[in-house]
C-alpha cells in the first residue's frame, strides 16, 4: 500500500491561515485538483483535529470503497461515530495501522493532515510520495506542514500549474545520500 502526503500551503509553509482551521484558502483550482485526485485512493488517514474540522466544513462522509482513518488518543470518545470498516477511530502506531490497512486490501492511503500527523507517518517512515500544492500566498504564522523537526530527502516527480497563480508539486520520498 502506497501512502501519499497530500496537503495545500502557503508559500511560506504554512497549511492553515494564521489561526483560521481548515484549508479555506485553496484556490478553486486546488480544490478541484484535491477533489479528482481522491478519487485515486482507497483510504484516507487523519489527525482528530483535521478530521473534526473536515465535519464542520461538510465534508463528505467515507464509504466502504473509500474508508477514512482518524488517529486519536481517545478512541472512545468517538465509539459512537465509528463504522467499522468505513470511518475508524484508533491510536494505534502509525506502522501497525498502515500493515493492517494493507491487510485488508487497502492499496493506495492518503495522509491528509494535519500537521502533526505528517510529522507522526514522516518520522515512521511510512510517506512514500509527498503532493503539495503551494499557492500564491504568504502568512507569516499558522500551522506548518510540519509540527516536529525532520531532514527527509524528496526527488521531484512532477509538477503543474493549477489555476493562475498555484504550483502542484509532486515528490517521492527517497533516502538521503550521506
Ligand atoms: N492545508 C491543508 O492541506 C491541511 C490539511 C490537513 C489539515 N489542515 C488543517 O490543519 C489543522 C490541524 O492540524 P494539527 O497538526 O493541529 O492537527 P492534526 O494532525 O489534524 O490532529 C492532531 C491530533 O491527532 C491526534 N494524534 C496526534 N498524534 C497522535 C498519536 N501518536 N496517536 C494517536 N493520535 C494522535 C491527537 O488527537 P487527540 O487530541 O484526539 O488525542 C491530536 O490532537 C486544522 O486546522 C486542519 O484543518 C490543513
């Protein structure tokens, strides 16, 4: 199972607009992009945060082709939202989780966010792309795309204009030379 690092930023690096949640900023261009390139996973992975705002946003809810993980310290706390198989609460390690999504069929994973939990499936080892779209905008504060120092190597795969003004870049994680 493949596992893809998908997230929209400032240029500046920044994955939400100062303390504003959500991905509110994304040009059209990106969210059509975000849109249609869902369409090509079987799992989505994401931190309680991410999950909780994607609900106040009115977010589509996952369907058994198209499960959705969320990664809590309190799985309780959400037993009565869980569907087995669709919609997941756990706070299992990142490495179990991803072996037993591959286990049950799983082929491609997106990892959408947040921060932290970039920073959980980076330091594990388990990101193995990395598609990022930087908009024509600059913050100066907000939540990073990373929440925890790292120094992972990325050998450039693609990249495209979205819309006017966005960059689609897409990235494979590779080893470090060194
Ligand atoms: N621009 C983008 O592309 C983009 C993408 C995604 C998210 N976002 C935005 O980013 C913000 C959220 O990012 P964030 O970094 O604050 O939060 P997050 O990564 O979405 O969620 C953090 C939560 O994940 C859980 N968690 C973290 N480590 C864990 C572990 N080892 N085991 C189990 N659970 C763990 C904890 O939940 P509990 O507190 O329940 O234990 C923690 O509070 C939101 O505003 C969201 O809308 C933007």
């Amino acid at each position: 199972m493949r596992v893809t690092l998908i997230a929209v930023q400032s240029l500046d690096g920044f994955i939400t607009r100062h303390d504003a949640p959500g991905a509110g900023f994304a040009s059209a261009a990106d969210q059509k992009h975000f849109r249609a390139a869902l369409r090509g996973f079987d799992c989505g992975v994401m931190g309680r945060a991410t999950y909780e705002q994607a609900q106040a946003d009115g977010v589509p809810p996952p369907t058994p082709a198209r499960r959705r993980v969320v990664l809590t310290r309190t799985p309780e706390r959400f037993a009565a939202e869980a569907v087995p198989g669709v919609l997941e609460f756990t706070d299992a390690q990142p490495a179990e989780m991803v072996a037993r999504l591959r286990r049950e069929g799983c082929r491609a994973c997106a990892l959408l966010g947040g921060a932290q939990v970039h920073s959980l499936f980076l330091a594990a080892g388990l990101v193995d792309e990395l598609w990022l779209t930087v908009e024509a905008r600059l913050f100066g504060g907000g939540t990073p795309l990373l929440a925890a120092r790292t120094d992972t190597c990325l050998r450039l795969l693609a990249h495209e204009g979205l819309g006017d003004d966005a960059l689609l870049l897409k990235y494979a994680v590779v080893p470090c030379a060194g």
